[in-house]
C-alpha cells in the first residue's frame, strides 16, 4: 500500500517538475520550435544570399497542421510495426505448435 501511495506523487513531480523548471523563451520565440527552423537560421546566418533548390509542394496551412501530419505519420509508422511484431509472433506460435503436433504422431497425445 504504502509503495503504491508513493508511485503517484512521484510520477506528479517527474511530470510538473520539468514544466515548470524550464525557461519561457525570449518574446517572439517559440518554445517548441523544430530542428527545421533552426536549421534554416543557421543557413541564414552563414550565407544570407542563398536561395533553396526547390521548394515544397504542398504547404502545410499552419504550425498545428503541420503538427497533426507528424502525429498521424508516427501513428501510422507504430501501427504498421506494431502488425508486423503481432504477424510474427503469431506465426512462431503456430509454427512451434505444429512441430510439437507432427512430433506426437497422428494419434494426438504422446502418452
């Protein structure tokens, strides 16, 4: 009892803590900004004149969006490698079973 008493506050603090510790950012920065606006600073500071080879084809209509296209790409991504761990563990299961069945013989049990 005592033990489980203890797990919530302490999944409480390892949540809240980080939150709360962290910084704000400067005003008119985001504080969740990508590698890509990073990225595309750092390209700018180093050669201001330099001008991409190709942009994208569809841009996305703002930041949320482009957050919700990540989201159900990950989502995506863990679903399929989810189906795949299932198909294989499922096929070693039946696979092992069917070697145990042909080494009992026809006639079912061993005994």
């Amino acid at each position: 009892m005592k033990r489980t008493f203890w797990i919530f506050p302490v999944i409480f603090l390892c949540v809240a803590l980080p939150l709360w510790l962290v910084p704000a950012p400067p005003e008119g920065e985001e504080a969740f900004s990508g590698a890509d606006g990073k990225a595309e600073s750092a390209i700018t500071d180093i050669a201001p004149d330099y001008t991409p080879w190709f942009s994208p084809l569809l841009e996305p209509a703002g930041g949320e969006v482009e957050s919700l296209l990540f989201a159900l790409q990950a989502a995506l991504g863990a679903g399929v490698i989810g189906y795949w761990l299932g198909v294989s563990v499922t096929r070693e299961k039946q696979r092992r079973e069917r070697q145990s069945a042909s080494r009992e013989g026809p006639g079912g049990d061993a005994d």
